[in-house]
C-alpha cells in the first residue's frame, strides 16, 4: 500500500484497527523494541518543525520512530536535516525523513520501507558527504522493513512540496559574501576581528541554528588577541544562523580558507570565511597583517608600492638615456 499524501492514509487507518500483527512485525525493526518511559500519543505537529511543515497530515506520534520522547529533541535533531531539502537530492526525502521524525498518529507505528531508505541514502549521502557528514547510523538502511503493505514506500514524483522558506532560495551568509572585495578589504577586516587564521576545515556540524566548523590542528595564526594559545589549539568555530543562509563555500574541505572573527563569551564566532587563493590581493593581505594594526597597514603598502613605480621609472630613463 502506498502512503502518498492524505487520500491514501485514509485506508491505512481503517487496516491499522485489524492488524495489531503489524505491532509484533515492526518490533523487528528500526526501534520498535525499544522501552519509552511514557506511552505514545498524538500531538500537533508544530509550526516550528519547519522539517514537516505543511505535510499532509496535522498530528504526530510522540515518542517519534527516532525514539524522541519529547518536542525539544524533535525539533533540536529535525532542525539538522533542513538545509538538505533545498539540495533536492531524492524527491522522497521530505516523505522518509518525516515519517520517522513526525510520524502520521496511528494505532501501530508504520515505517518507511528499506526500499525508500535505501532511494534516499543513495541520492542524498554524497550531497551529505560533501559537509564533511556520512549517512547516519541510525538511518541504516537495514533497520527497516522489506517492501509490503504495511511500510511507507518510494512515490513517483515529489510528494511534498517544499515548505516556502525552504523552497526559496536563501542568501549568502554574511560571513562568506565577497562582493569583489580588494586585499585593502582584508586587511580592514584583520583589524576589526579578535583572531586569523589560515587552515584546512576538517569537519562541519549543523545544529538547529548555527553550523559548527572543526579546523584541522596545522594553522597559520595571524592574530589572536586576547585569546589564550590552547584555545587556539582545539578551536571550533560557529558560524551563526546558518539555517537561515548558505555559505558554499566551506564545502571544498581539501582547500585552505582564511578564517577571521570574534570571541564572544566562549564562544568563537565567524565573520569573515574565504577561500584561500593565490593572488596578487591575498599576497598584499597577508604582508599586510605582519604590520600589525598600530600603523596603517594600507596606507604603508601604497607608500611602497608608489616608490617601487617611482623607482621603476626612474630606472626607464636612465636607461634611455644611456
């Protein structure tokens, strides 16, 4: 039986009344062994819970098919799996993710099929792969039930369609908009921020607002004032209300990026990401920096470059002349 959209959940509750079996049947996968400390029960799906907004269905079981027992965690582990929608990597993956997440209240818990876990893992991990994240275990594809007519199976087409806000596109972080920015741009922003850095980002976590980002343990430091040397040793930085912005440019996780920002409490927040290349503006950036902030830096650089072309032409005269 295919579950795709309200008209064919009609049928499924009528059958889930006959077939208490399912609830033995379903014990055999994903987690319908485990002990919940409270009975489940439906409760509206909240507006909060952009994941499965405005799907066909108004309430959910709680505790979920994820083993959530409460709205808190529902909408804390949801919240990850947002920016992969407008990805478009599996047309199911809103209907997958949500049947585990927010799944339709019946009597007995229906899972998705393997099939439609496997459709999704397979188009949606290597967009995953990409921010450093693998397929999660606790989606493995082998917990869940073969192809039958008591789990959710593939649909043909997009089933759901997008939620406004996650359909749209969304803007370019303000840490990572470049806008053709010279290196005298750099050097302004080295002297706004707390630290510097130029490294390899070793891994990336989304949470439920902001996106955390592990730099690998080689780094050039360039500034860190007011921070202590062992923080700068372990440093993972936040990257703020990324779950409402892109930032693309993180993705490539085998490039240097120069990575500038603040220390806020405890916390070390990025203002400034780019990826590091090889030009004449990041060249002039990066002496630049050497000088520090008590002198300007800028002004310096044009003062050398000025007497470098003055001494440069004075050279094409002589020569002429000679």
């Amino acid at each position: 039986m295919e579950l795709n959209g309200l008209p064919n959940l009609m049928p499924l509750v009528v059958a889930s009344m006959f077939l208490s079996h399912c609830q033995v049947q379903c014990m055999d996968y994903g987690y319908g062994d485990r002990i919940y400390n409270k009975q489940p029960q439906c409760t509206p799906i909240p507006s909060e819970l952009t994941l499965c907004r405005n799907i066909a269905y108004a309430q959910m079981r709680l505790p979920n098919l994820l083993g959530h027992e409460t709205m808190t965690e529902v909408l804390d582990q949801a919240g990850t799996w947002v920016p992969l929608l407008p990805k478009r990597c599996h047309p199911n993956t809103r209907l997958f993710l949500c049947s585990l997440f927010a799944p339709v209240c019946l009597e007995h818990p229906i899972y998705p099929c393997r099939s439609l876990c496997e459709a999704v893992r397979d188009g949606c991990s290597p967009v995953m792969l990409k921010f450093g994240f693998p397929w999660p275990d606790m989606l493995r594809c082998d917990k869940f039930p073969p192809d039958n007519d008591l789990c959710i199976t593939t649909q043909s087409g997009e089933v759901d369609p997008l939620p406004p806000e996650v359909d749209q596109p969304q803007p370019v972080c303000m840490a990572c908009q470049s806008n053709g920015e010279g290196w005298k741009d750099l050097v302004a922003y080295y002297c706004q921020n707390d630290f510097v850095i130029r490294a390899k980002i070793e891994q990336i976590k989304i949470t439920r607002r902001d996106t955390k980002i592990v730099v690998g343990r080689r780094k050039r430091v360039m500034k860190k004032a007011g921070i202590r040397k062992r923080d700068m040793r372990n440093l993972t930085l936040m990257l703020q209300d990324s779950d409402v912005c892109t930032c693309d440019e993180i993705q490539d996780t085998k490039s240097q990026f120069l990575i500038m920002g603040k220390k806020v409490d405890k916390q070390f927040i990025v203002t400034v990401i780019r990826q590091w290349k090889r030009s004449k503006d990041f060249r002039k950036a990066s002496r630049s920096f050497k000088k520090g902030c008590q002198q300007d830096a800028a002004d310096s650089q044009d003062r050398e470059e000025a007497a470098g072309n003055t001494g440069r032409r004075r050279g094409g005269r002589n020569r002429q002349r000679n």
